[in-house]
C-alpha cells in the first residue's frame, strides 16, 4: 500500500533558553536525531516513549507546528518540510491533530456547535450546520450538545468534541497526542473504541502518542518505540510484544503494573 | 488493631451537593490500603478528610475519623493539627506544584521538623541528609542545597517522600503520587514507597485510579463510586473475584498489554444505573 507520510533522517532542534548566555545565541537543543520511517495509508501507528523521548516534538513536526531543522518530511507526495504558513493552509485540512488536554484545547466561551464549525469556516466549507451534527453523531453524542459549553461536559464528552472537530474536516491524517492519558478506565476506553471504529469507517490513517503500551497494543497495527530522540524499535505491534528486541523497549514493558497481583514485577 | 478507622463519613458541598456518603473504612497498623475509583467519586477527599486539610466549602455532616484510638472531629481544631501533625504525612501528587520553587530543597524538608516538632536545625539536616540517601538519591549534601526547577519530576517526587517519611508517621496519605511520572519512573517510586513502607512499618492510605498500581502496592482496598465504598476487599481476593459488579466492569475497563482482547470495555450502562440507585446518586 502507498505510504501517506515518508519521513527520511528528521532532525529538529530547539534554542535552549536555560543555557542562553546574557549576550549572543542559546545552545541549540537536540530533540529528534536523525529519524527515518513510513506511515501506510489507513495505517494506525502507536508511537510510544518516557517523557522527554521526543515522541510529541514528533507529533508536532508531521503536523508542521514545528518546522524540522534537518531531513524531509513527505506527505502524501508533498514535501512539507519548509513549507511556509501560507503554502501549508490548503494542506492543513488534510492533517488534523487532537490534543492531550480538552479543557485548554476547546475554547471555553464557544458552544460546542461554534467550536466544530470554526475550521470548517476556515476551510471554506459549505453546508456547516449539517456537517457539525453529522460529526457529533459519529462521535456519539446527541445534537443537544452543539448549544454546549465545554465545562458543561465530562471529560470523555469534551474528548469527543476534540475528535468531532478533528473529523469534520475529514482528513487524510490525525495525530492524537496523548488523548486518553487524562481519562478515567471507563472513558478512555469507549475514547479508544470510537476512536479505533472512526478511523476504520472513514478511511483515516492514524499516529497515536501514548506512554501507555496497554492502549497501544490494542489500538496499533504498528509500534514505533522512541528514546532520546531515536527510534529503537519499529514493528508490528503483535511482533513487538511477543519479542521485543531493544532493551529499552522491555524495561518499559517491564514496568508496567498489570492488575493482577501474580505479576512478577521485579 | 487498625490505626486508622473512619466510621460512615458524610460529606458535603456546603448548601450543595453530597461528596461522601456513609464511609467506613480501615487502616491496620502497617498497612497499605488502595482507595480507587473515578475521578469525582471522592477517594481525595477522604485522604483530605483525615488529614484535616477540605476546602473550605466541604463540611462533614456526620461520622467519625478514629485515628490512633482519638475521634479527630470531637478535638478542638488546635489539637487536632498536632495529633494529625505528629503523626500523619501526605505525599502529594503532583511534585511541580508541591515544593515551593523560590526556596531551596533542604529547609523545605527540615522546616517542618523544627518549626512543628522542636528538633534542633543540626538534627533535623541529619536526617534530611538520612532520608535522601534512603530515597537513592546520589550526592544529597548538594541537593539539599538545590532549588526545585534543577530536578527532575522523579527527582522531587523521591524529595516529597522523604519529606513525608521524616517525622517517622505512622500514616501517610499517598494522593495519586505517581501520575505524573512515565512508567519507568513510576516503577522505580512505587518500589522506593513500598520498601520504606515496609522498613519504617507505616500505615498508607493510597488513592489512584489505576488498579495495575493497586495490585502491586496494597494489601486492601476499596472501591467508591459517588462518594460510596461498593467494595472493601483483600487486594488478592479482588483480581480473583470482585464482589461488586462496579468493580468488575471496572476491572473488565483496564487494557492489559499482555492480552490485546482484556480490557478497554467501557462501564455498561446497566451497572451504572444499578450502582447509582444503589449509592442513591442522582
């Protein structure tokens, strides 16, 4: 199948304001070394890691909230690399991102209905009102709630919002950062069952951040596994757990706590 | 003999609604007891509760908090803080919000040993000193003079232990204190918690929502929903057969790596609804 991003030798650094001298450049801080992989078209990738791994910074520069400072990023037969903000509007429709955070990624002075419509109005679409109703039901929640605000939601619903959004558009891609780590048992997994049953109908290709290996085996067809800004892993997921080959990888299986008290967890 | 008991606990939002309805729970004597549940089914406020630390438009309605044989709200607030004081610690959860970033490490540790507990500043350095150590953190006379943005999230999470096992509780109160770390490190924090715990024979009530963490930490737990325990149970007993069919449909939610089809399915609305008529929630 044809790959929907090619991503060869990604670099990107950061100024590191911590270390900036009073007079002159910060240090630049390396965040991604040299990355290199394909995501298939209707792939679903997890891309996994501990916290400073570089898996965000990852998120952020295939949906060009960063711009790399070294390397291609190819999407779907464009390079998007150094595109400029105005060259990369038309694309923006086509990559869509969910955030971590509901309560700071949805603004708290719109309804529901305007929050879903406004990338639709950016976008110059026509028929908004039937596409914003049809989005909430695909995310299953009744068309009541497009007169909403968000603080009037639970945080799977407000989850749900973000995901609404994101499909209206209809994407080719959607990067998903993190989007269950805040969420009860209960929610996170009707999140993660909407979310796996939506990319399959609608055809999407899906990379999913997460520190959390039990999601993303369920979720994933692919596990990218991330350390310091490198990939140590990139496999099929049923591969991968059957038999991790990087060290890292089994340190981090290794600690997760499994409910159940038999594990060996040493 | 349990060291902490609390006897059906009502709570509430001042003119408002219910937050804790008629909880009774136990904690023996070096024991380490799981309080799980969803965000909102209270299992903080009973932490907060013991402690004596509610906001201020929580009131209690009615019940008890025996700590150490002594009923907490029947004392006068002044005696109260010095029997909580003296003998109970909170880890927080979340180590960015939880040391003062303008002072250094060390009187954030040692100010509470000599302001509330009389020891000298020499003595109470000693054992800061000690206690660092004891959390495996390397070159402790530097840290000490160390100011908090300089370490990392494990790094302040291994400081607030130590600070939480100084003055020698017999209880802590443990709110979620991994959530905040990557797995890794969490594994590292929750091993450092159990080895003290188990070394100083300190009673630990422990909230989080994750029963992967419970399974590995508490010997008990209970399971609220709605401010209500549904399920009070040995931790080994639970994983084998959950008395409630809450806790089940909890327990059925969490994904476990080991086995791609367990888990991740949601709480079916037929148990919602019968636990919220049984609970008497809305």
């Amino acid at each position: 199948m044809a790959d929907l991003y090619t991503i060869t030798d990604l670099h990107l650094s950061l100024a590191d304001m911590t270390r900036k001298p009073l007079f002159g450049l910060a240090p630049r801080l390396d965040i991604l070394k040299g990355l290199s992989f394909s995501i298939e078209k209707g792939a679903v990738l997890g891309i996994v890691g501990g916290s400073g791994s570089g898996k965000s910074t990852l998120g952020r520069a295939l949906v060009r909230l960063l711009e790399p400072s070294g390397g291609r990023v190819v999407f779907d037969g464009a390079d998007i690399t150094h595109l400029s903000d105005a060259e990369l509007r038309p694309l923006r429709r086509r990559f869509q991102m969910i955030f971590q955070d509901p309560m700071s990624s949805l603004n708290p002075r719109h309804r529901v209905g305007t929050i879903i419509a406004e990338p639709l109005r950016l976008h110059g679409f026509d028929g908004i009102q039937a596409r914003v109703l049809r989005a909430l039901d695909h995310v299953g929640l009744p068309k009541e709630f497009a007169q909403r605000y968000p603080h009037e939601l639970s945080g799977g619903q407000r989850q749900r919002v973000g995901i609404a959004r994101a499909i209206a558009l209809e994407p080719d891609f959607i990067l998903a950062d993190e989007i269950v780590s805040g969420l009860d048992v209960s929610s996170q997994a009707q999140v993660l069952n909407l979310l796996e049953r939506l990319v399959a109908d609608l055809g999407m290709t899906l990379a999913f951040i997460s520190h959390d290996l039990s999601v993303v085996r369920r979720l994933c067809q692919r596990v990218m596994v991330l350390q310091h800004g490198q990939i140590v892993e990139n496999r099929e997921t049923a591969a991968l757990f059957a038999d991790p080959q990087a060290q890292y990888t089994r340190d981090l299986l290794g600690a997760i706590p499994l409910p159940d008290p038999d594990q060996v967890w040493s | 003999m349990s060291f902490l008991s609390v006897r059906n606990l009502s709570a509430r939002v001042k003119g408002g609604g219910t937050l804790l309805r008629d909880v009774s729970l136990d904690v023996a004597v070096g024991e380490v007891r799981g309080l799980v549940g969803e965000s909102g089914a209270g299992k903080s406020m009973i932490g907060k509760a013991v402690l004596g630390i509610l906001p201020k438009a929580v009131e209690i309605t009615s019940g008890q908090i025996m700590l150490d044989g002594v009923d907490l709200l029947a004392l006068p607030p002044a005696q109260r803080r010095i029997k909580v004081g003296a003998t109970c610690a909170l880890i927080p959860q979340d180590p960015l919000t939880a040391l003062n970033p303008s002072r250094r490490i060390g009187p954030q540790i040692t100010d509470r040993l000599v302001d509330i507990l009389g020891w000298t500043r020499q003595r109470a350095e000693e054992r800061a000193l000690a206690l660092l150590g004891e959390v495996q953190i390397t070159d402790p006379t530097r840290v000490l003079r160390q100011y908090p943005h300089e370490l990392s999230g494990g790094m302040r999470q291994r400081i607030l232990i130590a600070s939480a096992f100084a003055a020698e509780p017999k209880l802590i109160v443990a709110d979620e204190p991994t959530t905040a770390l990557d797995v890794t490190v969490q594994k590292q924090i929750l091993k450092l918690i159990a080895a003290l715990q188990v070394r100083h024979g300190t009673a630990l009530l422990f909230v989080t929502h994750d029963l992967g963490v419970v399974s590995k930490v508490c010997q008990k737990l209970s399971v609220l929903y709605a401010g209500k325990v549904v399920e009070d149970s040995a931790v080994a007993d639970f994983f084998r057969a959950p008395k409630h069919p809450y806790s089940a449909a909890l327990l059925a939610a969490t994904p476990k790596y080991t086995d791609p089809l367990a888990g991740l399915q949601p709480v079916p609305e037929a148990v919602i609804a019968a636990v919220r008529a049984e609970v008497g929630h809305g």
